[in-house]
C-alpha cells in the first residue's frame, strides 16, 4: 500500500464526512484512511461505518491528547509506504494523491536509508548525511546538518565503491535550484512537525525507508561476518538486529558494517 492517510479529530462528525467522500472520488487508488478520534464527545465512528463499502477505512478512539500525539497514534496503526496527515476540515481534490504520487515519481523510486546516515538506491550510495551536536548541560544547544547529494556526477573520485549519481539513475541532468528548493522544505516541514510532538511519526516514516528492511541479509563485527534481519532502529540512535541463530544485537555507531 503506497498511502496511510491519518485524520486526527475532535467533535467534528460533519467534516470527517465531507473529507471521507472526497477521498471516495480519488483517482489513484492505493491508499488506507486511518481516523483518529481524539476523546471526542460528538463522535464520527458512524460515519467512518457509513464509507466502509467505499473506503478502507480504519476508526479509532482513544483518549483526548490533542492533535500531535493523535497523528503519531495513527502512523503506529498504518501500513502505507508514506504517511499524509490530513485535517478533519480538509476537502482534497480529486487527483490530490495522483499528484503527490507523480511528484515521487519525478526521479526515481527505490531510495532507502542506510543506517546510520546514508542514502542508497538499488544497493548504491547516492548521498551521506553528517550531523554535529554541540552540548550544553547535557542538552543539545545545536546543532550542524551536512547533506551530501551526487545529483549531476559522472566521475567519482572518492573512496566509496558504489556511488550512483541521481542524473545516473533518472537519464537526464537534473536542475540543481528546484531540487534544493524542494528539500529544504520537507526538511523545515520535518523540523515543524517533531516541535509539535510528532516524533513518532517522523520515526515510523523512517522505518518504513531503511535499507534492508525486509530479508536476511550479510553483516560484519568485531566477531567476524554473519546474516541477520532488520528489526528496528531505537530513538538512540541503537541498531537491532536478529541473527541466524535467532539471537538480538544491537550497534551503535560504527560497530557493524554492512557487507554490500
């Protein structure tokens, strides 16, 4: 499933109808509704009931928390590949998702993210990430965010050994100014949403992107090789891993290697 579209709502039965027949008329198909109702006391599980022959649509209601820690309860419930949050005062056109989708398709599909900190498609290094923290009474005071993009390349002169180029992967050369234009504001729509609590969120999103999510697959320690399945990434920054023989490791930083 490509979209986990996430209603958070309080009180408002009405426009969780009118958004839920708009999403009726969509013409891309793939996607699940996931309804949040927030301790709501005028609740909408009726009219969620009423789209079930027309929607996959899934209603849940839990105690008022408020709209952050309602959207991050609905990503822990969604299967989708990408996450859209949608108020319940939102009436999306009809080829709201066919866009989204086409401009995921402008590159390329098949990114994933290789933990910790880099970027691979179809097994190829296509950008790193290097962040460092200056700390002060033991709280991050700031920190500094370096992004490395191959975009245009055709020679590499590094010491990795399988970079790709995004011009490589699409065909053509790729404009730089729009590309950075569109990152920059997913990174500050990031940022906006982890200061309204929606960690969780933000966390499932990256899950969903790791690289070797699915599969055993070769690794490397300080004991030597072996295969493992991915399980999860902890919030500090831990990776986990089960082995062939069904035991849990964990790695921070440098500990483990994949072998490509």
């Amino acid at each position: 499933m490509q979209f986990s579209i996430i209603i958070p709502v309080y009180n408002r039965p009405q426009e969780v109808d009118e958004l839920l027949g708009s999403l009726c008329r969509q013409t891309f198909k793939d996607f699940e509704v996931v309804v949040v109702e927030d301790g709501s006391t005028e609740k909408c599980d009726t009219v969620c009931q009423s789209y079930a022959d027309r929607l996959p649509v899934n209603y849940h209601f839990k105690p008022n928390s408020g709209p952050g820690p309602s959207r991050n309860y609905g990503a822990e419930r969604s299967q989708g590949d990408y996450l859209i949050i949608l108020d319940s005062d939102v009436i999306v056109p009809d080829d709201y998702l066919e866009t989204i989708k086409q401009e995921l398709d402008t590159y390329a599909e098949g990114f994933s993210i290789k933990w910790p900190n880099d970027i691979y498609r179809d097994g190829r290094k296509i950008a790193g990430i290097l962040i460092e923290n200056d700390f002060m009474d033991q709280s991050i005071r700031k920190s500094i965010v370096g992004v490395g993009i191959n975009i245009n390349q055709d020679i590499f002169r590094g010491t990795a050994p399988n970079p790709v180029s995004l011009s490589q992967i699409t065909g053509r050369e790729v404009p730089l100014s729009p590309l950075l234009s569109g990152i920059m504001r997913r990174i500050a729509s990031l940022y906006d949403r982890l200061k309204t609590g929606e960690s969780e969120t933000i966390a499932q999103a990256y899950t969903a992107s790791v690289f070797r999510k699915e599969g055993m697959h070769r690794y490397k320690d300080a004991d030597g090789d072996f295969e493992a399945v991915f399980v999860k990434v902890e919030s500090d920054g831990r990776l986990f891993l089960q082995d062939s023989c069904g035991q849990l490791r964990n790695y921070l930083f440098k500990q483990v290697e994949y072998i490509l």
